[in-house]
C-alpha cells in the first residue's frame, strides 16, 4: 500500500509526496491517479486545518489495481481538509458600473487580481462567471436578478432593486447593487462541484463547502464508491443551463443513474439549494439503467430545500416494466432530517410551493426499489413528502414525522398530521410511521439557529411542549442549564462531584433514555482537553415496586493527566424515593489539584422518556466534596477508551480492539487480546 500526503500550507508539487515532503495541490494528487502512480488500495491523505480552493477530484479517473479501494482522506489534527468553491474579490476589484451598481470581471484571466480562491474552468457553461450566491461576513446574499434593470413587477422581471440584489451576465462581469463599494473579501460561489467521484473511491473525513453546483456529483457508472464523514454545505444556485431560462440548481451529493454499491454515512449535509442527498437520471443506453444497492444510512441532513429527491426516466431504449433497470436495492434509514424549507435557497426560488418537503420524487418511470425506514423527519416549511405524476409506492415504514398543527402529511393528499391514521390508510405510505405535532410557529422561520433552539427545546420538553413563538423558545432555553460545569474559587486541592441531571419515575413502567455529549478542559497543560459521550437508560420495575431500576450507563470516559484522578466512579448514581417516586441522580466526578482545575460541559442529544417519567437538568451546580448516601454503582459499564505513550506501549490492552499511539514515532497499535503486551498489533 502506497501513502501520499498533500498540504496546501506547507506542501510542494515537486516534493515526492510524502509526510515529511508533502504535495500542495489536490490536482497533483490527482494527476498521480491518472498516471497511475497511485490506485487502488492505495491511500491519500490531506492536511487538517488547510484549505484547497480547487476541487477534489475535477473528473472521473480510472484507477490502477484489481484489490481495495483508494481511500482519499485526512491527516493531522484540527478541523477537516477543506476543498472551498468561492472566488474571494480583492481589494479594489469593484468598478461602479452605474450609480450604485458595481461591477466585478470574473474570468479566469484575473485570477489573483480581482479575486483569489477558486480560479474555475473556462469553457462550456461558463462556471467561473454563473454565480449560484455571495457570503458577506458570513452572511448568505442569495438574491439573484435575471437583468440589470426591472422589465415588470413580477418577481421574475426584476432588475437591481435592493441592496445587495445581484446580476450575473454569464459571460463576464458579476453585478451588486450597493450604496457603496463592496470591497474586498466578497465570497463569490461558481458553477462547480466540490469533487466527482469514481469506482473504489472512498472519501473520508473531508469539508466540501461554497460550490454553486453540487457538493459531490458522482456521474454515471460508480462501482462501490464510499462517502464516509464528509461535511457538505453551503452550495448551489447557478443557472443549470443557458437553454434553461431562470432555473437554478445544486444538491448534496448526488448518484446519476448507473451506481452500484454505494454508501454515503456519518455526514452532515446542511444549506443546498436543492436537495441534501438525490438519485436522478435518464438511461441513454441498455448498459447503463439502473442504481443498484445505493444507500444513505445514519447521515445528518438540515435545512436545505428539499432533504430527499428520486427521479428516473424510461429513455436510452429502456422501458419502465425492465426488472432490470431503477432503483433496486437501495435503503436510507438510520438518518436525521430537519429545518427543510427553512433555508438560503428556498427564500429565493420562484417554486417555494414546492420545495420545503422532506422527500420528494417525480417521474418514477422506471421501479423504486427504495425502503425508507427508521429516519426521523422534524419539521418541514410546506410537507413532509410530495410524490408527483407517479403511483409508484416507496417502502416507507417505522419513520418518525414531525410537522406542525394543520400542515398537510403529502402535498397530493388532504389529511393534515392529526390525521395520520387515514393517511397511512388511503396512501399505503408509512407504515409503523410515528407522527407527532409539533408546538405551533416553532417552523415558521427561515433562522436556522432559531430552529436548531426549537429542536432541542423539543427534545426537553417532549412534543407536548406549548410555545407561542420562537422568542419563546429562546427564552426558555436561556433559563435552562445544559450542565456547564462551575469552576472553584477556592484553591483546595480535592475531587468534587457536581449533579448533572434528575429522573423521576412515576409509576412501574416508567422508562428514560438520554444521551449527553461532554467535554472537558482547562487552564494548565497538565489539564488533558477531552470528549465523549454518556448514553443513560432507565426502566420501571414491571410490577415489582417502585423504587427498583433497571438502570445501564454506557460511555467513553474523560481522562485526567494527574495521577489516580480518573477512577471507576467518574460517574455515579443515585436512587431515591420519596412519596412513592423514585428520583434517580447522574453524578459527575471533576477535580482540582494543584491550583489547576477541570471544566466540565455536557449537552444532551437525546431526551427521550415516557409520560410516566419527568427528566430535568441540573439548572444550579453545585461542587461536593462527597456524594450523598445511596449512591450506588451502575451495574453496566462501556468504557472504551484510546491510550498513548511516548513509546511503543508496555502495558497489557485492556479489551481487544484497543487503540494506543505511540507520540514520538506516529505509530498506532491496536490489540488482538488481552493477555500481554504483545498483543499489540502494530497497524503502520
């Protein structure tokens, strides 16, 4: 297996390529594939913290080898490879066209002269000129004008109006309307893609963001190709094509007919102007007709237009009754959905009656072997789904759907979500489904902090929370703690323990899960920054008494550098009963040694409970030197957690799979058993 490292801060083209000699640009990397320097089961590895403006892989190469995938992904420490799409203007790039109206020429003969980043392609479709949105100190300016000047009222007719209304002529010049210049540091996203993809590719842990086209657009033909912790967002909105009039376009990731085997999991897809995540295209041939096990499992998708999108059509000499050809096989499940609707793209598309679902398809012509199940869908602007011009039935069961008072289930049908029952009967749609509603006016809003605020209000609260607006919302979240921690102002030094959080369990059968994440850090460097998760469940005893539990915690622990500091106790519980209530507590060992103390956060992910069963975080923390009387132990622990060691590791695993990395040769091992030291395996 061959390694290639590529860094855009410290990296040359004329280095070899290696850790110490890295290359510099994502297109060396991939002139090596085409070259045949580098192929399958080989690995590429980008820099953490550094940033490409350039894409990944601007086509589909063809890769050497008959064995393993290429695994194109990160090294290092920080934030994930970032491969960015914008052209940023320069200063003094604007020239005032008109009194009022600014001009900047982006072509790609000015590249580094008014603008930086992305340099683009010229050619067919004009990308470095079919402009999809501009950033602004962080702010999306998404209002494209299809002319200089106003030709009517209509929304489509009109010209440069308000501030930062722009025009781009597709040929040459970007222009905003703005009192003043715009200056520089205007991010300007063009008609490009993040990166291609190509059979035995896996991408791992890499940012793709401001592309006016798509995130990832995997083309016709993919054999077994991998999407694998990817953050994807901010993207879309040029012109799909001059012959096109006034239709813009960009999704997520997107497979065109002709994938088989492909998986996109662990990403965060957010912001596109179109859809997070799509199976689209039209046969051109018999050879080529058909996405074969293509699925979406346990990915994150917020507030684009629309989450979900499948069309097909029966061209290229294929016939929709082919067994052959379609979506075959295909599953998404295990995926969180929300926000849809309430997003840069759908504020300014001429359709916004028709985006803000979360599944969406239309011209189904060839078979939907598609299951959706096991998803939750919180919130969508118009509906959860709309199924136009086709009465092919996807497999869609044992979701969970969120929508507001009143608001329509299907665009097609009339049954708002109290009246799911009906809908579930008169469409054969989600079967098993969970429908729910959602406190009114916590989806009419195109903030997505806001709603984000509203989710894990939700997430408190349960469905039956009331709230009579967002700013009610805001309100309510700032009166709650989310388990921060107080630090010491006394210099003792002693372990502490704080509360985290209470359950109460109302009756037998009451039952709780929550999951937290937690941090940890401090203000020494003796202090070792840390994260990981708290996964709590709780059940009534079923008719045994009240006051017994059934009670397991799993996690992966925090560990503190001073010596003895981390013990088998870092979290305790305990049960109380009062008035026929069993009250359970989660504490939190932190400590302070030295004049050097711990801060400790936890935020919960997951809050879900009986109506038998109340839970409330600890709104005061308060630090105690002891736990109160009745503190027990959990009976079932998950601990699993890395090492590391200046040397290669003397001590024996403590469970197999264990991971250690030795800090002076990079090295990393990881246990085959747990009898001794040798059974560490060295992995590189």
């Amino acid at each position: 297996m061959k390694e290639r490292y590529v860094s855009a801060s410290t990296g040359n083209d004329t280095y070899q390529g290696t850790r110490s000699k890295p290359w510099k640009t994502a297109a060396r990397a991939y002139t090596a594939l085409n070259d045949g320097a580098i192929g399958r089961g080989d690995r590429i590895r980008f820099k953490r913290g550094d940033v490409w403006y350039e894409p990944l892989l601007s086509s589909s190469p063809t890769l050497l080898g008959s064995v393993g995938s290429l695994v194109i992904g990160a090294y290092g420490y920080g934030e994930r490879p970032k491969f960015v799409g914008y052209k940023t203007a320069t200063d003094g790039a604007w020239t005032e066209s008109t009194p009022g109206i600014w001009r900047i020429d982006l072509q790609a003969t000015q590249a580094d002269i008014t603008y930086t980043g992305s340099a683009g392609v010229t050619g067919t479709g004009n990308i470095d000129v079919n402009v999809g949105f501009l950033m602004v100190d962080g702010v999306c300016k998404p209002q494209k004008r299809w002319q200089l000047t106003s030709a009517g009222p209509d929304e489509n007719d009109l010209g440069l109006v308000n501030d930062w209304d722009w025009y781009s002529d597709n040929t040459q010049y970007l222009y905003v309307k703005h009192a003043t210049n715009p200056g520089a540091g205007v991010e300007i996203a063009i008609r490009q893609s993040g990166t291609t993809g190509a059979s035995y590719v896996t991408l791992d842990n890499l940012e793709f963001l401001g592309w006016g086209a798509h995130g990832i657009n995997i083309g016709s033909g993919p054999d077994s190709m991998k999407i694998l912790n990817c953050k994807i967002g901010w993207l879309g909105g040029t012109q799909l094509g001059a012959d096109i009039d006034k239709t813009r376009y960009g999704n997520g990731v997107q497979f065109w007919i002709g994938a088989s085997n492909c998986l996109t999991s662990g990403c965060e897809i957010y912001q596109c102007y179109d859809v997070a995540y799509t199976l689209q295209g039209a046969p051109t041939t018999t050879a080529v007709k058909a996405w074969a096990a293509v699925n979406f499992i346990n990915n994150r998708v917020h507030n684009c237009s629309q989450s979900l999108e499948f069309w097909s059509k029966a061209e290229g000499g294929v016939v929709g009754t082919d067994p052959a050809a379609g979506m075959i096989d295909c599953k998404v499940t295990g995926n969180e959905f929300w926000g849809v609707g309430h997003s840069w793209g759908t504020e300014v598309r001429l359709d916004r009656t028709n985006a803000g679902v979360h599944l969406l398809s239309y011209y189904v012509e060839l078979q939907a072997d598609v299951e959706i199940t096991d998803n939750t869908f919180d919130s969508a602007r118009n509906y959860y789904s709309s199924y136009a011009f086709e009465t092919t039935v996807f497999n869609t069961h044992d979701n969970r759907i969120y929508l507001e008072s009143g608001q329509l289930i299907q665009a097609q049908q009339v049954q708002t979500i109290e009246e799911w029952a009906t809908y579930v009967a008169v469409s054969n749609r989600e079967t098993d489904s969970q429908f729910y509603v959602l406190p009114t006016a916590l989806t009419k809003t195109a903030d997505a902090a806001a709603l984000t605020s509203a989710r894990i209000n939700r997430a408190l609260n349960r469905e039956t929370a009331i709230a009579t607006g967002v700013d009610d919302v805001v309100d309510t979240l700032a009166t709650r703690s989310f388990g921060a921690m107080t630090t010491l102002s006394s210099p003792t030094d002693a372990t502490y323990y704080c509360k985290i959080a209470t359950w109460s369990i109302l009756s037998d059968y009451g039952s709780a899960e929550t999951a937290f994440i937690f941090a940890n850090g401090g203000e020494a460097p003796t202090i070792t920054p840390a994260f990981g998760t708290l996964y709590c469940t709780l059940g009534g005893p079923g008719g045994s008494g009240v006051g017994t539990q059934a009670l397991t915690i799993m996690g992966s622990p925090l560990e503190f550098s001073q010596a003895g500091a981390f013990t088998a106790d870092c979290f305790s519980i305990v049960q109380e009963l009062a008035d026929t209530v069993t009250h359970t507590y989660v504490y939190t060992l932190w400590l302070r040694m030295d004049d050097e103390y711990s801060n400790m956060t936890f935020t919960p992910v997951l809050v879900n409970y009986s109506t038998d069963t109340t839970f409330e975080l600890n709104t005061a923390p308060v630090n105690q030197l002891t736990l109160p009387s009745g503190t027990i132990s959990a009976p079932s622990w998950g601990w699993k957690t890395s090492e590391s060691g200046s040397d290669a590791p003397t001590t024996t695993p403590k469970y197999v799979g264990q991971e250690y990395l030795a800090t002076t040769t990079s090295k990393w091992y990881k246990a085959k058993g747990t009898a001794s030291s040798a059974d560490w395996l060295l992995l590189n």
